[in-house]
C-alpha cells in the first residue's frame, strides 16, 4: 500500500518568513495530493490539492509543488502569519475520492 | 449548515469496555470514513464505507469494528477497549467528485 512520510515534523519560523513542508510518496500510480490544515483544538480542513497533471498549483499564499519523477510534493507558505500556526498533513491517494493515506504532520508555529 | 456531528465529543472508559462512537452527517455524502489521530502519527484509516451495503477494513482495523446504518450515518465500535486505543477519532465524509473531506469535531477517547 500506499507509504507517505512528511518533514519535518516540527517548524518554526519568524512572522513574515516563509515556510516550507516536504513530502514523498511510494505508490507510483498515486495521482492525487491535497494537503489539511488542522489548527490547535479544531478539525482538519482542506487548504489546497494538486493532481498529477499539474507540477505546481496557487492560491494566495500557498502553494504545492509535485514531482512525479521524485515522487515527491511541497507545500509552501510565504509571508507567514501567526494564524499560520496549526498542524499540517499531507496526503496521497491514486484519485480524488478515494481513500488517503496521510502523513505524519508538520506542527508549524509562526513567531510574531 | 450541512455538517458531520461526532457522538460523544469526549468518553472515558475502562479497559474491557464496550464503546461506541457515532457520527452522522447532513452533506449528503455516500463516502465516510473513520480515523484515529496520535501525535507524531497523522491520520491513520480505520474503515470506510462508500455506500450502505459497503464496508472495508483499513490501515489499522484490527480491534475495531462499523456499522453504517443509514446513508448518514456510520458508528465505530470498540468491542473490548485496551489503553492504546486512547486517542483523537474523526468520522468524516467525502464528496466522490472532488475528493475532498469533510471531517467531524473528533471524539477524544480515554481508556484507562
């Protein structure tokens, strides 16, 4: 099955920095990446998802990169702001809607 | 609004004890899932169900057991609680289409 390892699983950066999450992969047919966002106490929410038919994908501040070669996925936050700070998965499945194996999580804390 | 409610929001039992948690959900999705969170672990897949008549182990189903009574409704059982089943479980929903999940407020379970 599906195996999918995220670094680092803590980050702390200055208000203002930007932030970067990396993940791999190891199924090879995985299509499908969506990264959540879970802050202190709440539930996870999807922020952004990548397919494979695209290398990279925008909204606002965030953005994934993906490397099907590598198999490996980014997840970057420029001009973090303190309510940045939460815990964020990354996650593959071979298409969207079917089951996701997550990764362990990155606990990112913003410094104001 | 449209949402997925968890029952009971926080449970503390014994070892040895029957438990059962119970999600519904008002989005209309065929798609739940159940999820257990540790720290440092992510989100790791208990089972999860695409329709009434579908039911299907996953990552770590050992110890657990489902029902999904109704489209809206999918409850995870416990048959004889142990400590290292302590931990954060989310039911959660999925749209077929877009992939994307919809979770509960979680279930905080304690097994002493």
């Amino acid at each position: 099955g599906e195996n999918v390892e995220q670094h680092p699983s803590t980050l702390s950066v200055q208000e203002g920095d930007s932030a970067v999450i990396k993940c791999t992969y190891s199924d090879s047919a995985s299509n499908y990446f969506p990264w959540y966002k879970q802050e202190l106490g709440k539930r996870p929410q999807l922020i952004i998802d990548i397919r494979s038919n695209v290398g990279e994908k925008k909204d606002q501040r965030i953005a994934v990169t993906l490397n099907k070669t590598a198999k490996h996925f980014s997840l970057h936050i420029t001009e973090t702001q303190p309510e940045d700070s939460a815990v964020y998965f990354c996650a593959a499945s071979w298409e969207a809607g079917n089951m996701l194996t997550f990764g362990g999580g990155t606990r990112l804390m913003v410094k104001p | 609004d449209a949402d997925v409610t968890q029952t009971p929001r926080n449970r503390i039992t014994k070892t040895g004890k029957r438990i059962m948690l119970e999600c519904s959900q008002t989005k209309g999705h065929d798609r739940m899932y159940w999820y257990r969170q540790d720290p440092g672990l992510g989100l790791q897949l208990i089972y999860y169900s695409f329709d009434v008549k579908d039911i299907n182990k996953g990552e770590i189903s050992d110890g657990y057991s489902v029902s999904r009574q109704a489209q809206a409704k999918f409850s995870l059982s416990l048959e004889s609680a142990i400590p290292n089943q302590t931990a954060l479980y989310f039911c959660a929903t999925s749209d077929w289409n877009t992939g994307e999940l919809f979770f509960g407020e979680g279930s905080r379970l304690t097994v002493l």
